[in-house]
C-alpha cells in the first residue's frame, strides 16, 4: 500500500506558512510504499536532488523506517529553504537529509529550531558549463550560474567555492533554476553559463556537450562544507522524541548500508526506477563515486567545527550576525540515542 500524501488544499498552499513548501515538491512528490496502519506516523521533509531520491528509494525498499516501527510520509522539496516554514508551522516533523545553512539564521532570529545530526557530510556537486570557454572557476566572472534560491544550498555552495578560490561572487549573475537536477538541465541547455550537477558524472557530461570547470569538483574542493543534516524543532524534539529518534536511527541504517560494498544491486536498482533516463554508465559512476568517498554519516555524528565553519559562511554572507554557541544551534543527544538503538 502507498505511503500516504499529506492532505493539502488549495488554501493551505496559497496561504503560505509550512504549507507553503508543498508548493515545491520534487519529481517524486511525496514517496510512496508503506502502510500507514503499519507503524507511527512521521512526517519528514526532504530536498530533491537525484542522489536523495535515489536515497530515498532504496531507503523505501530496504524497509528500514518500518523496521523502526514508523509509518513515513516523505515529501521532496525542490527549494530546500522552505522546509523550515513546514517544520514551524506543523506540517512535518523533521528533515533528514536536507541543507541546513538557513537552520542557523533562523534560530538567531529566535526560531525553536534544532540541528540534530549528520546526513550527507560531502558536497557530491560539481560546476559545469556548456560554453567552451569557460574553463576555470575565474572565467565565472561576469557570467550566469543556476542555483536555488538565494541563501539556500546551492547558492551557498557556489559561493563558498568562489570565494575560496578568489573568485568575487559579487560579479557573477546567479540565477534561481529550482532544484539540482533543474539547474543541471539549464546548463545543459546553455540557459545559463554555468550550474551544478553530480561530481560523479564527471566523465559521462561529455554527451551532454557539457565539460566540469576546473576547481568545479565541490567534494574535493570543499569538504568543509557540510552538506546536508538533519534537522527539526524544539517542540517535535519535546512531543515526539521517540519519533524522531527512531527515525535518526533508520537513517543511520540506510548511510551504514549505502557503505558496503553489497549494496550496489540494491542502489542500481532505486537508481534506475527513479532516474529513467540515466545510463548504465552513469550509475556505476554515481556508485563508484560513493564507494570511493563514502560521503554518508553512519555515525550521525555532525561536529562542532563543521557547524562553527558553516555559521562562519553565513555571517560572509551577511545572513548571520554571529556564530552561535554549539548548544544553542545543536542538539546531539537524538542521534546519540538513535545509534545506541540500533547499535
């Protein structure tokens, strides 16, 4: 039976809000294969690139949230910032695999919000460009590259590996395209000069006449930066902490699996069903990819320095005032119990 969508109206969507990111759902919309009778409901809300969907899937036929007792609605957003807006106003419970850069200005401005864990700790992006010409990092100047929205991942991203090599993000043109496969597509399609896609395609792009811009590779290129997290609020972690705690913990399943060797029939398959169009090719280069950098906190582990370098970002960027005390931005004890449940 499917996992069952949120209900939502026409009102909901128009009157802003957590209803508000249902404006946005990704190309799988809300995932579907449990029964909601089976176990508890949990509500989680996460971005839509192509590796978290495929994530996703295989997440879906491993059974892992069943396994923990929990009967999920997963719904896939296209613009990551407006998760947060469904977590305060109700509409999901946590994120698991998202970017968090928008987490901590909020929780400066007094959102109740906490980041609780690790998800996929390595940026898996690269910069690509279809226009011959552009061949470093530096040649961006004065050109367009397609990210999301403002402040949120994507754009964040970009401009942490601007500025790391010296490149003035202040003379590029960034243009909002949606999620990361849309900004892949606009590339592709030359509607921009430039855009990410996965870092793992490197030598597949060719036939999209697509070349990676040397110093694009965002994995080895700022490993720093943390990718995505989990993340929720003060009241779901004060009302249904168990919840989320066992969620955590499937998670902590799926990363553990996705770093065996044994599990690449099984990422293959969720691959193909929801990337149609990708090549054989392609996906042993996206499995290689993760093989060899095992991007995945099995551990959930998500540090203070990485959340200290991530603060750091933002206060360049000018959305932050300050880098805020650990404790107040993070709550690790969720993930501590999540990996003691599991073991």
């Amino acid at each position: 039976m499917p996992i069952p969508q949120h209900p939502i109206s026409r009102r909901r969507i128009l009157t802003g809000g957590g209803a508000a990111l249902f404006g946005m759902l990704g190309p799988l919309g809300a995932m579907r294969g449990a029964s909601a009778a089976a176990g508890v409901p949990v509500a989680i809300a996460n971005a839509s690139g192509n590796v978290n969907l495929c994530m996703q899937e295989l997440m879906k036929q491993q059974g892992y949230l069943q396994e923990m007792g929990l009967a999920p609605t997963i719904t896939n957003v296209a613009d990551g910032s407006k998760i947060t807006g469904g977590l305060i106003g109700g509409d999901v419970d946590l994120a698991t695999m998202a970017g968090f850069g928008q987490v901590l200005p909020a929780i400066e401005r007094g959102a109740k919000l906490k980041i609780l864990a690790g998800a996929c700790l390595l940026p898996t992006l690269a910069l690509y460009s279809a226009k011959p010409d552009i061949k470093t990092l530096k040649d961006l100047e004065g050109r367009t590259i397609g990210t999301g929205a403002l402040g949120a991942l994507l754009h964040q991203l970009v401009v942490a590996l601007l500025q790391k090599n010296g490149v003035d993000p202040a003379k590029v043109t960034f243009v909002n395209v949606g999620a990361s496969g849309d900004v892949f597509r606009a590339a592709t399609m030359g509607t921009v000069d430039a855009g990410t896609g996965e870092a793992a395609l490197a030598d597949e792009v060719g036939r999209f006449h697509l070349h990676m811009i040397a110093g694009g590779d965002m994995t080895t290129g700022l490993p720093e930066y943390t990718y995505q997290g989990a993340f929720t609020t003060d009241k779901a972690i004060a009302t249904k902490r168990d919840v989320i705690v066992r969620t955590l913990a499937a998670y902590a399943k799926l990363y553990r699996f996705i770093a065996k060797p044994e599990a690449k029939a099984a990422f293959l398959k969720a691959r193909a069903i929801v990337l149609k169009s990708s090549t054989q090719e392609e996906a042993e280069s996206q499995w290689s990819y993760l093989e060899k950098y095992k991007p995945y906190a099995a551990d959930l582990v998500l540090g203070e320095e990485r959340l200290a370098y991530m603060q750091r970002l933002n206060v360049q960027l000018g959305v932050q005032r300050s880098v805020l005390p650990y404790a107040q931005v993070c709550d690790p004890s969720l993930a501590k119990e999540a990996i003691a449940l599991i073991g």
